[in-house]
C-alpha cells in the first residue's frame, strides 16, 4: 500500500480510506472509462457520491466523504490491499504527475478541472472484452450490452447495500464460459457484427494463444501488436484496453474528442515531457473536452 494512505475501521465491516491527495469517486468512475457501477443516493447519510459496482468478481460500495475520504462498506483491509488500492491506482503518485502536466497549458486548464481523475487498472480480460463491445456504441449501450454479457453467462452474487435494498449482480464471464459458445448466442443479446469478435478474443484466452500476464509485462508496442492479431481489434481498441486494464499508461487511446484535442491544441503532438504519461494525461484532456463543450 503507498505510503500516507491510512486506514481504519468505522465499526467491524467497514473500512474508511484517507488519501494524502485529492480524489474524485464521481469523476473516475463515470468518465467512461469503465462500465459496471452505478450511483445511488445512501439514504442514511447526506453523502451522494455513492455508488456500487463488481469488476471481475469484486464487489463494493464505495462512499465518498470528502475530497480525500472514502468509505468501503464492508471491506476488510486485505481486500483493500489484494485488490482496491490496484483497481483505483492509488499507489501512484498523481500528484507529480500532474505539477509536470501543468506546465502545458491547456493540460492546466484540464487539471483544475477534473484533477481529482485516475486511470483505474481493471482486470484485463474484462476491459479487453469491454471495449471489443465499445466499438461504434454509445455508453449507454456498452453498459446495457455488457450487463447482458454478465448476467447470460456470469456468476450471481446476493448483495445487500448499506440502503438496506438487496440486489442480484453478476460477475464478468471468464474467457472459457464465453470460448464455448458460437456468435449467433451474442447475437440474441443484441451484439450485432461484434458478436464474432467477442468470441474470437475469448477463445484465444481460453486456448492460450493469447496471454495476457504476458502482455502486461511487454513493451507497449509488444503487448499492442499481441491485441492487433484478434480479429476485430483494431489501434483505439488495443490502446483502450493496454491503458485501462493493462496499466499502460504511455498508452494513448484517440477517439472523436481527444483527436478534436489535438487538432486544436497540439497539431505537432503532445509535448516530450508528457509523453511517457500520455494514457493518464489523455482522460484528463478527454474528460475536461467533453466537459468543455458541454457547459459552452
């Protein structure tokens, strides 16, 4: 665990998290980075910023308290520790990260905006397969068909939150559960021409022709030319996927809105010094253009 988190137990189950840095729940999960958590009003406390989710088979509540405190409804510290503080990058110094990113202008600008922002490390079959069905689709709709995927063909898990309301979630289908099945059952689902795609990936997991322990520990031109071979990935869906799910963070994925970022604000490219942090410079940039134009 990084040195100056603390943590503590508000009572048997729960475990309170202080960061030594500013953090934003709302903003990290809802920029569209990942696609399985949902926010809701805890109706116990004043606290909204609440939400819940499961990623691979990790399920949490997750309350923000204040710009620097979190609360992880019935957590223990191991778990914290196996798999929190990786999903939510907490072990990296942003805060170096970005007194460099503020020497560039318009990254400044998008720094105080959104400077609470982290690039999560999700599982890495999860975020590849997710972003496979991403292509052409609305976030909305990546959400609805990823449910779908899940509860098809995932495990179900009983869950109580801290609102007292009980709910079913599914875990995310491991790559044989998908590998055994034929593009005409995603079809149904509604995958349309990424039903193929989503089944040639898990079956190159599932047989081993694709190995993604080792694709997190290549070079980044390695590991994206490895995703490059599956059929149906092509350089946004790769460089999504080594970002969020294979801690890649010179990764820089270029959608609609980072490519109206850099045509407007760096014709010649990001400036040297940023580069070798492109991937969490890029969600800043992402999220405050969108953002930008929204509020216009």
């Amino acid at each position: 665990m990084s040195a100056g988190i603390s943590l503590s137990s508000e009572n048997t189950k729960d475990l309170i998290v202080k960061l030594p840095y500013s953090f934003s729940l709302k903003y990290t999960l809802e920029c569209g980075q990942c696609f399985r958590w949902k926010a809701y009003q805890d109706a116990r406390q004043n606290e909204t910023d609440s939400f819940y989710g499961i990623t691979g088979d990790n399920f949490a509540v997750i309350t923000q308290r204040s710009d620097n405190t979190l609360l992880f409804y019935d957590t223990k510290t191991p778990a914290f520790d196996r798999f929190w503080s990786i999903y939510f990058d907490f072990e990296r110094d942003y805060e170096s990260l970005k007194n460099i990113f503020i020497r560039d202008p318009f990254l400044s600008k998008a720094i105080k905006f959104c400077g609470g922002l982290r690039v999560l490390r999700q599982p890495g079959w999860e975020t590849l397969c997710s972003y496979i069905i991403s292509q052409n689709n609305n976030i909305p709709r990546i959400k609805s068909l990823i449910n779908k995927l899940c509860v098809s063909f995932g495990r179900s898990l009983k869950i109580k939150r801290p609102d007292g309301i009980c709910e079913e979630v599914y875990s995310f289908p491991e790559p044989g559960a998908l590998a055994r099945l034929s593009a005409s059952d995603l079809e149904k689902l509604g995958f349309g021409y990424r039903a193929p795609y989503v089944i040639c990936a898990a079956q190159a997991v599932a047989n081993g022709r694709l190995n993604l322990d080792a694709v997190a520990e290549m070079p980044i031109n390695e590991a994206r030319a490895e995703l490059l071979k599956l059929t149906g990935v092509g350089p946004k869906v790769a460089d999504c996927s080594l970002l969020y799910g294979f801690g890649k963070i010179d990764a820089f994925p270029v959608d609609t809105w980072i490519k109206t970022v850099m045509t407007e604000f760096y014709p010649f490219g990001l400036p040297e010094f940023v580069k070798p942090y492109a991937g969490i410079a890029q969600i800043f940039l992402f999220h405050y253009i969108r953002n930008r134009v929204k509020n216009i």
